[in-house]
C-alpha cells in the first residue's frame, strides 16, 4: 500500500476515544448542571460543548465542504455563545447528538482522506457567503449572525487560506482545550471529569 492509499482514520485514533469519554461525561447532565461555571466570567459546561459542535461542523463542513446539508444548522450553532456570551441552553440530549453527528462526519472525513489530501488548500469564504451562512442559521440566532457579519466586515481584514492538515489540526486542538475547560468545571463542580489514560 503506498502513502497515497493510505487512509488518516488511523493515525486519529485516540480523537474518537476523546469523543467517547466527552460524550460519556455530557450526557448524564441536567440542565441546570450544563449551566455550571467554573467562575461568572468563564463559559458554562453547555456552552463549552455548543462551541465545540459548532466549530467541528464550521471548519468540515462550511470550509472544507465535507458532509451533507443537514449539518448546516450546526455550522454557526455557537453564535450567541462567541457573539453575545448567550448560552443557548440546549440539553445534553441535544448536545451528545450534536457531537456524534460531527464526529460522524469527522470520522468519515478521516477514513476516505489519504496523506496526500492533507496538501489541499481551502480559501477563506468571501463576504457573499458568510451572509449566505448567516442567513440559513435559526431565527432565534439571527441577532448574533448580524453581529458576526458585522464584526467580519470591520475587521476589515483578508483571512488566510488553511490547508486541510491546518483544519483537521485545528479542529483536534480545540476539542482537547474546550473538553479540559469541561472536564474542568465538572471537577470544580464535584462532578465525574471527561475521564483520560
């Protein structure tokens, strides 16, 4: 089997193990244990977790065009969390579905890529579809899209244009940092951790 046959699924193999034992420590909570906070000004357990679906779905699916059109409604799921510092309240149900849905497309992702895929470039997306997205996210976040189109558009700034291997990095880094600031706050809170080797 050459380089170029060879699938990226293995090399993530301890990724899906991360997934198991974050959704493992999601899905037990109540609402009101979701809410949990390290301190006022840190995130909550639920909206730790909301970012992390959105930012898995953000760069797989609206940048690297990965998946189907059912994870578009995922894709800015975390407006109101990085926009407003809203939590959106969703419960862990909703959550661990979230996850598994983005790990899915993760793991496909993974399985049909080969080493040499990871050289492919994706170019930042331009204002016409960061408008595009903002329009198809639910109205309840409509708000929060118009500020992220706004921040965009003062920013005023061209974003850069990432590599496959700099996404799938990305991606896998913020898992790992949002998972701690989880498993974090369960500890803070008496609660059974996002549990590692």
């Amino acid at each position: 089997m050459t380089e170029h046959q060879l699938s990226l699924l293995p090399f993530y193999a301890g990724w899906g193990i991360y997934q198991q034992r974050l959704v493992a420590a999601i899905a037990p909570l109540t609402g009101e244990q979701l809410a949990l906070r390290t301190t006022p000004q840190h995130w909550s357990i639920g909206m730790y977790a909301t970012h992390i679906v959105a930012n898995r779905a953000w760069w797989f699916h609206a940048r690297m065009g990965e998946g189907s059109a059912d994870l578009t409604s995922l894709d800015l799921w975390a407006l109101g969390v990085c926009e407003g510092d809203v939590d959106p309240l969703h419960p862990a149900a909703e959550l661990v579905a979230g996850l598994e849905k983005t790990w899915q497309l993760i793991e496909k992702t993974l399985a049909r890529l080969t080493p040499a895929d990871l050289e492919q470039v994706f170019p930042p997306l331009d204002e016409a579809e960061r408008v595009r997205h903002a329009k198809l996210v639910e109205p309840s976040l409509q708000p929060f899209a118009q500020m992220w189109l706004e921040r965009e558009r003062l920013a005023g700034e061209v974003k850069p244009a990432h590599s496959r291997q700099w996404i799938i990095w990305g991606v896998l880094e913020h898992d790992i940092h949002h998972g701690s600031e989880i498993s974090t706050t369960l500890g803070v809170h008496g609660l059974p951790v996002v549990e590692l080797d």
